[in-house]
C-alpha cells in the first residue's frame, strides 16, 4: 500500500485505485524524548509486526533505517534518530514534526529504497510500511525487519497507536511513547473544550489536497477513516465529506463539480500543499463552480501550513488539531 498512496500524490490513475490543541502547544520532539528515562536495556525484545510476525532483537535497536516518513516521525520523536530514511528531502517537506539530524542518510525513493544503501549502514533494524513482500525478503537476508500497518480506515487513532508502541518496544522507549500518547489526549480533550467553548462543537469540517494534470482538477478527501478524520472527530467536529472511500486509508477522489455536494454553510474546507502547487488558490480562482461553494463565498478556506503530515504519528497529528481549534474557535 506504500507505493500505492505515494503514487496517488502524483497520479490520477493511483487516486482512483486508492478510491495540543488551541494554546496547548506541541512538545519539542527533543524534549519529548527527554521526558522519560530510556528504557532500552541489554535485554532481547520481541516485538509482534502487523504481518504477525514475531521480530526478535538481541537488545533495543539503536542503528534503524526506515522507509516511511510516518515511521520516521515516529521514531525520531521517541528520540531515536534513523542513521537512514527514505527520501530524506520529501520528509523535509512534507513533515515538520520532528526535524531529522543532517547525519540521516537517505536511501532512496519510499517506493524503490537502495537495498544496497540501507545494508551499507548495517541498521540492525528497518522500519517500513509495506505490502512488497519482495523488499521485506531482500532485506530479512541481512537484518530485522518491523513492518508497520501504516493506516487502518476501522480505527486509524489506534492503528497510530498500535504503531507507536511497536516501535517503541523495539527501540526500548516505551516510557516515552506513553507519555506522548498521554500528552496527545489530553491535547485533544483541551482542544473540544475550547471548540465548545466557541460555539463550534458539532460544526462540519473537510479535509482535502488536489493535483492538476493538463487542465483537470482532481481532488482528494480524507474521508470517515482517514487519520486526520479521527482526530478531527475526536475534537467533537463532524466529517462533511460522505462520500465513497476506501477500506485502508479513509480516502476518496472527486473533481471540482463533486465538491457541490458540500452546502453546510457552517463547514470549513482545509487543505494542504505543502509541495507548492496549491490548485485550490492558483487553479481554481477563476472556477466558477469553485467560487460558488459556500465555504469560498463565506471564506472559510484554509490552507495549513506546510508539513503537516496527514500520515503520521500523535506529534503532527497535534500539529494538525491545532489548526482545527484555531479555525474554529476564531
């Protein structure tokens, strides 16, 4: 499902098959992962994947590469920074919630990764998110493989959960990611509060990113299931996007005119583009069907700022609820 959602950032063909809070500010990663003492010992760990398999470590992995930017996040800010990732600048980009050390060194794309440059570092454990079951036995040739559910359109909040607790075992910080998730909820109960307290609870919100081929506009939305639904859920919002969307991810696809079906004139439209090319600003200020949606006549779009990864773990999902709160309790 890697390669799939990757492409679907970049292809119309992919998106089709993939058919806190308020003033409560984000813990620096560095400092989250002061927070707690280190928990790795000398000790073997065993750590249960999302294929099911039994992974086991002679000790807490300290030299990790990993192949998806969400996993990345999550084990930097457990305070275990990758000697290797996966498109090191992409990440840059795409995801601010924990900056990687210049020491990272990339190992290529998320959809094709050197085997060559991650052996080269002897990590003695990658990290990936993936259904190729032909890089996973090119790699468990030479060390452990963990591999992540990555997203779970049943219960995204817990799959992120799941994940995090995984790593952290493997990577001896469970105290830390206790304390994360810990810090995340109570982020999210402060956040309803203030939405509530704003006259907001209950108001509808769409989360969307577009992509332009030749003079088409497409558009994706993060549908009931998607991360950044549960999150905005939980903050006592109401997902205002209904339609089709796909088992894994939450996500589904429409064009400009299939926006109209969005005529809450309360609704707030969020999107994100953090690649530079915002088709919603640049392509669509001429649209007419655009302009004549009432969450752009009442002027209740919202760029988010860039590198809020809507794939990630609790930090930017933190990230991305307090742009919630802020936009909805204004």
């Amino acid at each position: 499902m890697r390669r799939a959602l990757t492409a679907a950032l970049t292809t119309a063909a992919a998106m089709v098959v993939l058919a806190a809070c308020g003033t409560t500010e984000a813990p620096v990663p560095e400092q989250a992962a002061a927070s707690g003492t280190p928990s790795a010992t000398a000790a073997p760990v065993t750590v249960t994947d999302s294929r099911g398999k039994q992974v086991t470590l002679d000790r807490p992995a300290t030299r990790v590469v990993s192949l998806e930017w969400g996993e990345t996040e999550m084990l930097a800010g457990l305070g275990v920074m990758p000697v290797g990732a996966a498109d090191v600048k992409g990440y840059a980009t795409w995801d601010t919630a924990v900056k990687l050390d210049a020491s990272v060194k990339d190992v290529g794309d998320r959809q094709e990764p050197s085997v060559d440059s991650i052996s080269a570092l002897q990590p003695d454990l990658v990290l990936m998110e993936s259904d190729d079951a032909g890089l996973i036995e090119q790699l468990e040739k030479f060390v452990p493989v963990l591999v992540a559910k990555g997203s779970d359109a049943s219960d995204n909040l817990k799959r992120m959960r799941d994940d995090l607790n995984m790593i952290a075992t493997a990577v001896g910080k469970t105290d830390v990611a206790t304390k994360q998730l810990a810090d995340f909820d109570a982020a999210l109960a402060a956040g309803k509060q203030q939405i509530e307290a704003a006259g907001a609870g209950g108001k509808s919100f769409v989360m969307a990113d577009g992509w332009k081929q030749g003079s088409t506009i497409s558009v994706r939305l993060f549908g009931k299931g998607a991360l950044v639904s549960d999150v905005a859920e939980q903050l006592g919002l109401k997902n205002g996007w209904t339609g089709k969307v796909d088992k894994d991810w939450g996500l589904g696809t429409t064009d400009v005119e299939g926006l109209s079906v969005l005529k809450d004139p309360d609704l707030r439209f969020f999107y994100n583009a953090s690649d530079g090319e915002d088709v919603f600003t640049d392509g669509l200020q001429d649209n007419a069907i655009w302009k004549s949606l009432p969450f752009v006549e009442k002027k209740q779009v919202v760029k988010l700022p860039d590198g809020i990864w809507t794939f990630g773990g609790p930090l930017s999902c933190r990230q991305f609820a307090d742009e919630l709160v802020k936009a909805f309790s204004a």
